[in-house]
C-alpha cells in the first residue's frame, strides 16, 4: 500500500510504501494524534521506520491496498 504524508512546512510529500493494513494505520493515526505530543510511527515494506510529530502533520493518503498490475493480458 502506498502512504502519502503531508508535513507542514515541507513543500514534497514522503511517500512510503507498506505492507501494513490500512485500518492499523489509521488506528495508529489516531492513537498518535489524541497525545498532546503524539508521534506517528509507519514502518515501510523494507522495514524502514519513518516518525513524524502528529503537530507538523498535514494530511494522510492511504492508497490502495493492491498494486495495478501491468500489462495487456486478463488475470
């Protein structure tokens, strides 16, 4: 699944890609963001771990969960 994090006064979004379930991610969102000095945590597909303070967090897009795939031929 692809991750796009908007973080204030930062003109590029980080994009991640995770193998996490997007419902885990939005409750971890969530458990970040009711601490008055959260930290978002998201682990990306290569086991890399990305924090990001919940006060210079702009947005969250959680893309879908399966890849496109490529090519001309039916699955």
């Amino acid at each position: 699944m692809e991750i796009k994090i908007g973080i204030s006064d930062i003109p590029r979004e980080v994009t991640i890609e995770s193998d996490e379930d997007a419902d885990v991610i939005e409750a971890d969102l969530r458990e970040s963001l009711s601490k008055s000095d959260g930290l978002f945590k998201v682990t990306d597909a290569k086991g890399r771990t990305v924090l990001v303070p919940t006060r210079s967090l702009g947005y969250l897009d959680l893309g879908q969960p399966n890849q496109r795939q490529v090519g001309f031929g039916r699955a």
